[in-house]
C-alpha cells in the first residue's frame, strides 16, 4: 500500500496513521475524493466517510425499540490469542490476522450476546461503513420476500416487470436466474477492480458501471447517466442456468423490479420489510445514482452492530418472540444453498470448493449463509452454532482469493471457538 504520509508507516497503516483527510486544508495528495475512493492507499479513510463522498438515502429505522445485544465477558483475550491458519499454512493469532486483513471491526454474537467487539482504523461503534457487496444480500432478501408474498413469479422474466428491460440481455433469463446469478453476459467482474487508475482503461466495463452508479467521477462521467440505464447496455452469452457468473448490475436489475412491483422507493421498501424490523440502532445510508436511484448492488452503509442485528434476526428465523417478522421458509431457502454444481463450473469459484450461492448469498457448507463485499465485508450467520460474525474492512484490493481464505479461516476459527462453548 502505497503511503501518503510523510514519514515510513506500517503495510497495515491506519487512515489517520497514513494522513488521509488530515488537515484543514488536507494536502492535496491526502483528499479523498470520487476518483480515488476505490484505491489503497485512499479507501482506508473512504469505506467509513462514504455518506460525505455521495449523496445518500436515509434507510429509516422507524420508531421502534433498539435491540439491545448483552455482552458476555471472559472471551476477549482467547478470541484474539485464537490460531488461526492462514492461505500459506502459517498459524497466526486472531488479532495479528485481523491487522493482516486490515480490519476495521469486527464483532461475535452467540446466543445473541456480544463476546467480541473490536473497531480499528479509528470507527467507532455507532459509526457506518460501506458494506459493498453485502448489499445485495439485502436485496435478494427482500426479493425473496416478494416471491413468497405473490409478488413476483421467479419463473419469469424481468422484463414481464421492468418493460425497459425488453430487449436487453435480462430479458432472456428468469427472475430466479438473476437472483441466484447462474446465467451469463458479456461481463467481467474483475475486469478493473483492484488496479491503479489508468485512463486507458476507460471503456472498461465496471467503470462504466461505476460511473453509472456516481460513485465514480473522471472525464468521461455523464451525470445523466444512471445504473438502470446501464443495466440495457449488458449483452448474454452461454446458455442460462449453466454456470454462476457474479454479475453486480444483476442486484440492481433485482432492485428495479422490487420498485416496480412494491409501487414505492426501494429505500422505503428496504426499511418497512427490513431495516425497521431488527430492532437497528441508527438509520442505515443507501447511496444513489447521479439520477436519484439507489444503488441496489452495493450502496448500504450501516454500523456494525446493526448488521449484526439483522444477522441475528435471520439465525432466529426471522421471529422475534412471538412475532413472525420474516416467513421461516425464506430463511430455509437460503440454507438450502442454490446450485452446487453450476458453482463449481465458475473459474471465479473455484477455491471455494463446496459452496454455492442462492438468493444472492454465498451459502458455505453446512448450510450457513454468508454475504460478502469487496474489501473485507463479511456477516456470517452459522444456525447450527447459533453464531453470527460481522466483519469490516478496508483492504487494498477489492478481490483477492488468498485474503478470501484467511477471512473464511477467521470466521471457522471463530466457530471452532465457539463449538468447546457448547
């Protein structure tokens, strides 16, 4: 990680330890800004601010009682000297592999109580972090909710929904194809994440993505140009249900007929069936498009303890004492898993031996449900152990399969842990 600071600092550097945004003015090379977020050494800082770097939607919590999570003592000091068993076989204590992965926090919930709480590179516990990609976790939670309600029949196709979208590479497939990501485009998801910004690169397919979502402003941004629009532009190939593609403007093809078939703003939507419901602690921020739309796939910025209320709720099988707050057969649905076997045939899958994906959660053997995002964004939610682990992060690269090791090694740690509890 390159450094900005003007003296040497550690790989592992903190926002604050790096200089980022210190100052008043910051130097010019220590701002943060739209067309650097993404990069080491910047989305340090950017991952915990980005409501300062976008405009955003309040994802209201409602009025109703926050969900208290009791602590249980006497776990600190074993968690954090737990081994845990890195990609090259080098067994290193929890909290030197939390540094290693460049954690920001990261928090343990068994029988709903709080064993562990940890924040790093200066977030605090009522602070909200992006969740990248685990937003569209939320999303497919909410289109599973909308199957099961009578709203939406998977066996059709977005377009019979989203009219726009007849025509359009979507329109071939199923709705359950798009949720569950197993039919293929013209697309690569790692095309340009994780390089340096290089202006020969400006046909790249995910910067254009992220130009159409605002979160990625150069020379070449329309700002009258938004993710549905963008959504039109994607072409198939392959034959549908074959294979998993991980396919980020899918999220918000699902996002788009969620608004169509609930005749409201996803954000409403997302906080009635939702955000509302988990007993959250603060109002979760949903970034939004340069034409108002939210970011479906990858906008939601929440604290850690809220997360991990909603984890918490879907390990209870979405009741909450008496009351159903979620159908029980949703959750089922994700700890089915989806398509071992279309997983297995993804090259992007292919250290992932086991695992399949459903509803647009990364389901891990056993039938535990997990979301992922980019950077180090993990909830884990283990029903057999009745465990839920919520990480955050800010690493230098977005995707990196050696890192998805060591943090997939930390959570069955954790649980290994947790198991000598019973």
């Amino acid at each position: 990680m390159a450094s900005v600071s003007a003296g040497p600092v550690s790989a592992y550097a903190t926002a604050r330890e790096l200089g980022l945004m210190v100052g008043c003015p910051p130097p010019r090379e220590a701002r943060v800004n739209r067309g650097n977020w993404l990069f080491p050494p910047y989305n340090r800082w950017a991952f915990s601010h980005m409501t300062e770097l976008m405009p955003c939607a309040e994802v209201s919590r409602g009025s109703g009682e926050v969900r208290e999570l009791p602590e249980r003592s006497g776990h600190v000091e074993a968690l954090e000297a737990l081994p845990v068993v890195d990609h090259t076989g080098t067994a290193r204590p929890l909290r030197e592999m939390l540094e290693r992965t460049y954690s920001d926090a990261l928090l343990v919930l068994h029988h709903g109580h709080l064993l562990y709480e940890r924040y790093d590179n200066d977030l605090a516990p009522d602070q909200r972090h992006l969740l990248a990609s685990v937003t569209k976790s939320f999303t497919g939670f909410l289109m599973l909710l909308a199957i099961h309600d009578g709203l939406v029949d998977p066996d059709r196709s977005p377009a019979d929904y989203v009219p726009a979208l007849a025509g359009s590479g979507f329109a071939g497939a199923t709705v359950q194809q798009v949720l569950d990501m197993v039919f293929e485009m013209e697309w690569d998801e790692l095309e340009w994440l994780g390089d340096d910004p290089d202006p020969g690169q400006e046909e790249a397919q995910f910067l254009k993505f992220l130009r159409a979502t605002g979160s990625w402003v150069d020379n070449a941004h329309d700002p009258g140009w938004g993710v549905w629009d963008f959504t039109r532009t994607l072409t198939p190939r392959g034959t549908p249900g074959r294979r998993f593609q991980y396919l980020t403007p899918a999220t918000d093809v699902l996002g788009w007929i969620l608004t169509m078939v609930h005749g409201q703003s996803y954000v409403q939507t997302l906080s009635e069936r939702i955000w509302s419901r988990i007993g959250a602690e603060r109002s979760g921020m949903l970034l939004l498009d340069p034409t108002g739309t939210p970011v479906t796939s990858g906008g939601l910025n929440v604290t850690a303890r809220d997360l991990a209320r909603f984890g918490q709720l879907v390990l209870e099988g979405g009741r909450r004492g008496d009351e159903v707050v979620w159908p029980e057969q949703v959750i089922d649905q994700l700890r089915a898993g989806g398509d071992v076997e279309a997983f297995a045939r993804s090259p992007e899958s292919a250290h992932m031996a086991g695992w399949s994906y459903r509803g647009q959660w990364w389901v891990a053997p056993g039938g535990r449900p997990t979301a992922w995002g980019v950077c180090g964004q993990i909830l884990w939610v283990d029903h057999a152990n009745d465990l839920v682990i919520v990480r955050l992060a800010s690493a230098p690269d977005a995707v990196n399969a050696e890192r998805d090791t060591d943090e997939s090694a930390i959570c069955e740690a954790i649980t290994s842990y947790i198991e000598t509890l019973a």
